[in-house]
C-alpha cells in the first residue's frame, strides 16, 4: 500500500518557459530558465501588484503590473535561450522586450498549479 502522495518542495528546480514569438516572418523559440520562486519572490511580486501611490495628494490602489512582472522576472531569471546575445553582456536582463517578460512571468506564476475546485468551495 502506498502512502499519500507528497507535493515537491525543490530549491535549484529550473523551470524552462518556452515562448513561440512570431517576428518579421520569422519563427523565434525564445526559453527563458528561471529558478524556482521563493516565498519571498512572489510576497515582493504580490506587493508591488497591491502597493498605494500619492497622485496629486490623493492615495490611489491599483497596482503597477508591468513593474510588479519586471520585478519578478529580474529577480528570478536565470538566463535565456534563443536571442541574439548582446554586445554588453551583463546587460542583457534590460533588453529583453517588457512583452516576453509579462508573457514568461505569466507561464512562470502558472506553473505553481491551480487549486482544484473542490478546494476553493470549502
């Protein structure tokens, strides 16, 4: 008989996200490698998504998306695949395009799982 089945907690995981990109024509698989997000990671992505701005003297909540998923990305990317390298090397976080960054942290936060239905009606 075997027991019940255990969620896996790995630290070095590298999790490979593939983006198909049409270009010009052309046909990019771009891959980005990040580590595997901490609790730390997401509670910065979360609270960016959630921090308050003063506009004019006035307090506004709404999150800044694109901030919160450049964050992340720059925190947890590790490297990439599928990109010309650039000149600058030590740069090459700030040329990735702002899109591919929101549309790999998009894949990267869903790779966590979903919380099945049954759960979410308890």
């Amino acid at each position: 008989m075997s027991g019940p089945r255990l969620f896996p907690l790995a630290a070095n995981e590298e999790i490979r996200i593939v983006l198909k990109i049409e270009d010009g024509g052309e046909v990019y698989n771009l891959v980005h490698i990040f580590r595997g997000l901490t609790a730390e990671d997401k509670k910065a992505f979360w609270g960016w998504m959630g921090r308050t701005e003063l506009a004019g003297g006035e307090r506004s909540q709404g999150g800044d998306y694109l901030g919160a998923v450049e964050l992340l990305y720059d925190r947890s990317v590790k490297r990439v695949e599928g990109y010309e390298p650039p000149e600058a090397a030590e740069r090459w976080r700030e040329l990735i395009p702002l899109e591919h960054k929101a549309w790999a942290v998009g894949r990267l936060l869903k790779s966590a799982g979903t919380l099945s239905e049954e759960a979410q009606k308890k």
